[in-house]
C-alpha cells in the first residue's frame, strides 16, 4: 500500500468512518487528483457513495470578480443537499495559490456568506452531533510549500508525518492520540476556571457549562489538539500571539488583544493592522469561540497553515467569532479564526488555580 493509499484509507475508515450507504461530498482542486482518486476507491470498497466536486485554477477569483449578485447568492444544489442531507464531507486543501483572493472586492464576499449563512448553521448543528461527519485534510502543493517555507518533498514528508503515515497502522496511532488526550479533556470538564499566563499572555476565562472535546483525529486530519468554547463574557485579560498567521490573503504577524468581559477592546499587529481592522468589523467576531490547546508533537514548525500550526505541541490557540455547538458555545458569526501562541518558553496553564501544564507539557503526562 503506498502512501497516498493509507491517507485515504484513514480518511474513509477512521476519520469518516464511512459506511455502507452513505453519501460522501469531497472537495477539493485538480491538483489533489492522485489522493482523490485513492478517497473515491476507498469510499466505493467502504459501500459508500461519493461524490467529487474538483476545483479548477482560480474559479473562486474568477467567479469573485465576474460573478452578478444574483450568481453571488446563488448556492449549488448538490452543496444544499450535501448539508442537509449527506452523512459524510470531506474537504482536501490544495490550494494554487494562497494569495488568490488577496484583494477581492469585500462587498461581493459579504453577498456570498449570507447567502449561505443558513446551510453553514445547518452545516454547524449537524456536524456537532455527528449527524453530518466531517473532516479536513491538506494535499500537499508548492502553494503551501512555498508558504511553509520548504520545498514541495519536504513539505510533503511534514505532512505525512503529522498524520502519522509513516506508522505501521496510523489508525491505532491516532487511537492512542485518542486516549491519551481523554486523561486531558476529563482533567479540564472537572474544573472551571481556566487560566493561560505566559510571555504577553495573561487571559482567564470560565468554561462552566461549556465541554472540553478531544479532537483525535477525526474532524481534521492531522489533529491532536483538546478544546472548548469559553463563557462568551468571561474572557478577560490580554493574549500576544507570536505565530503568523494568514487571513484574506495577507500575513500577520505579532497579533495583540487585550479582552474585557469577552469582548476585544483593543488590538494591535506589527504586521497586518488593516487586516484586524476588517476582520474586527464584523458582527460576532470580538468574542472568543474557541479556546485550545495543542498536542501534536510530530508538528514542531510554523508552516503559516492553521491546519497544521494550531495543533503544535507546547502551543494555545484561540478563535475570534464562531464558537463550536458540540462545547456548548453560543457566539455566533461569519468569521471563525484561530491564532497562536507559544508556550514553551515559561508559559503555564492554571485550572481552578492549580497549575497543570508547564513549558508546553500536561504535567499529569509525566505520571
């Protein structure tokens, strides 16, 4: 079995879990052919029903800059379907180039999301039961190479290696991810009060009510992260995030926010501002829908993907705007972005004020 056969054969069988009879939606670009054409197989010997949906280069600039509003609002038959009806999606990154909607007209994106503003709450509601099982993946591109700094073979061993493809078994692997973070994620549903402190990192925030989940795997791949959605006004304090990140087409870099009453007050970026400045506009987006912690250890380098960089071992993220249903959370929003911080360099997670994680470790991983 090569390599791309044991990506699709973990995707189908263990993040999907696909089975006889269900309908599966896969979207991704031309470019991820070779591990489409392994999904499709895969899904057919599961006795599932694919469906392919192959992105052609620069079809969503094209359709951004051509497209009337009438066409902006109109939303694809088989995409409605797919969320309301479907049981599995799969979405394959492939991107061609990351900078392809850099500077699209705002006004245009804004008709595209409310128009699908209904099927993405149906879309979040199904997939927080598992009525609709869903994951993420990345194929590997020179876009995303060239992003992450590396070259496309070694970008690719990056990748394989943070599903864990080049175990034996990876779905055993990933079962172990699984229970190991269970330790984790009861540990953290037993208390309450949460507090991030670290290098420009002094936040609390309050999770009474709301679920830690283990995300082993499953909705995205790779994963190795736990999370929740924190108590919309509980969010107090300020976070500097050290990692990049990328929104709109543009890099940021040295994000600041200071947080009063789950509301963001005031931010600042070295790299970026107008970015913020946009992004802050929009309705739902100054409150936290998720805060996270990451555990892959096999990821131990910025790439500037989040996929990827939001599971690092020894990091936290938090998300503005969109929080999870399954948590518990209740902020609601178009926007739903993560960004990063180190905590390997002295950085402490305290629990209802008793200290459980250090320099980037559980310390109950030590016992």
């Amino acid at each position: 079995m090569n390599i791309l056969q044991k990506y699709a054969e973990l995707l189908v069988n263990y993040s999907l879990s696909v089975q006889p009879g269900e309908r599966v939606l896969v979207d991704t670009t031309t470019l991820a052919e070779p591990l489409a054409r392994e999904v499709y197989r895969s899904i057919l010997k599961a006795g599932g029903h694919p469906h392919i949906n192959l992105e052609f280069r620069g079809k969503s600039r094209i359709f951004m800059d051509t497209a009337n509003d009438d066409q902006l609002a109109y939303n694809s038959p088989l995409y409605i379907k797919a969320m309301e009806e479907f049981e599995c999606y799969l979405y394959i990154r492939a991107p061609f180039n990351t900078s392809a909607m850099r500077n699209a007209d705002m006004s245009k994106s804004s008709v595209v999301a409310k128009a699908r503003q209904p099927y993405r709450k149906i879309y979040s509601e199904r997939t927080a039961t598992r009525a609709l099982k869903r994951s993420l993946c990345e194929y590997p591109t020179a876009a995303m190479a060239q992003n992450a700094g590396m070259s496309l073979e070694e970008y690719k061993q990056f990748i394989f290696n943070a599903c864990f493809l080049f175990e034996e078994n990876p779905k055993e692997k990933w079962l172990e991810v699984r229970h190991n973070q269970q330790r984790i994620v009861d540990l953290l549903n037993s208390r309450t009060k949460i507090h991030y402190k670290g290098e420009g990192i002094d936040l609390t925030f309050n999770t009474e009510g709301r679920t830690w989940i283990n995300s082993d795997g499953q909705t995205n791949m790779p994963s190795g992260e736990v999370y929740t959605s924190p108590v919309e006004n509980s969010v107090n304090g300020v976070i500097y995030f050290d990692y990049p990140a990328t929104r709109m087409g543009e890099e940021l870099q040295g994000v600041t926010l200071w947080v009063e009453n789950g509301e963001v007050v005031k931010w600042q970026a070295k790299k970026g501002q107008n970015v913020l400045d946009k992004v802050f506009k929009v309705k739902g987006a100054k409150f936290f829908g998720e805060a996270a912690i990451g555990t892959n250890n096999n990821i131990n380098t910025p790439t500037k993907n989040i996929l990827f960089d939001e599971k690092m071992g020894g990091t936290v993220h938090l998300a503005i705007g969109q929080s999870y249903l399954q948590a518990g959370g209740k902020n609601q929003s178009s926007v739903h972005w993560d960004m990063i911080a180190e905590m390997r360099n002295g950085g402490e997670i305290y629990a209802d004020d008793e200290l459980i994680y250090k320099n980037g470790v559980f310390l109950m991983m030590n016992n």
